[in-house]
C-alpha cells in the first residue's frame, strides 16, 4: 500500500479469498484493506497512539441521519461523556480533498454536533474547530491531542 503522511503503525495483513485484509483494533476483526481503509487505519493508530485518544472512545462508520437519508460517518471520537468530540472524514490516497469532500463532512456534522472536524485523504489533512453557537470554524494546523474533561 501506498506510505502515507501519517506515523506507521504494526499492522496485521491477510490473504483470504483473493482479498487482502488488515486486522481492525476498533471492529475487533480483519476488514477488506482498500485504499480508504489504509487511511481509515492510519488515522486510528495516530489518534490513539500519538495523540492520546482512548480507543474505546472511538467508533467506525456509525450510522446517522441526515435529511431522511442513512449516513456513515468514518471515524468519530468521543469526550469521557459520550458527546462527539472529533467528526473523522477518510479519503483514499487518490481523491483530493476538495470544497465538495469538506462541505460533505460539514454536512454529517451538522447533525452529529462535533467541534473538531477532520478531512484526510492521508497525505493532506484539513482540521476545523468548529463554534456552531457562533456559526464560525476555525482552520486548525494540526489536530488537538485528547484532553480528558473533569
């Protein structure tokens, strides 16, 4: 797979079936390894390992709604309350992060009420906080670490 503008992480690769298959600590089991999903993995292992997220405050492709419509969200990390806290949008290498990708995830986001956004296809990544009292966002040059709210 493509290296990526992400920390490795010792990852875990299969064969079955024709399909290669990279283990997922979330989901607790081997996931078809596409493009996206190398992403999608990545961005785990740097949130948990590098930025101090709790993996069991993690969770992949939950489902929403958004106008009548079934959405999933790639990634979403939760404070110690269980609110969102930081709204994961995942790429494959090769699709750009574009105004379309970003009004895309800002669209998922208006209903899961997250105030840090995140837009990766891996090599470029693209970081909000946004103020929805304030109807304001904030370009962000990195990605805040996990803070633990008392």
């Amino acid at each position: 797979m493509q290296a990526l503008n992400l920390p490795p992480f010792d990852y875990k690769v299969t064969n079955s079936g024709g399909n290669i298959l990279i283990w997922d600590v979330l989901r607790r089991k081997h996931v078809v390894l596409t493009p996206e999903e190398w992403v999608r993995q990545h961005v785990v292992h740097y949130l948990t390992g590098h930025l101090g997220y709790p993996l069991g405050l993690l969770s992949l492709e939950r489902g929403h709604a958004y106008n009548q419509r079934r959405k999933r969200t790639d990634l979403c990390a939760y404070d110690a309350h269980g609110k969102p806290l930081l709204l994961v949008e995942c790429k494959a290498p090769s699709v750009p992060i574009t105004a379309a990708v970003a009004m895309q995830a800002a669209t998922y986001n208006q209903t899961i009420g997250a105030p840090l956004l995140l837009l990766t296809n891996g090599l470029e990544h693209h970081c909000w906080r946004v103020d929805f009292e304030q109807r304001t966002n904030e370009r962000l040059s990195e990605v805040p670490p996990y803070v633990a709210a008392g």
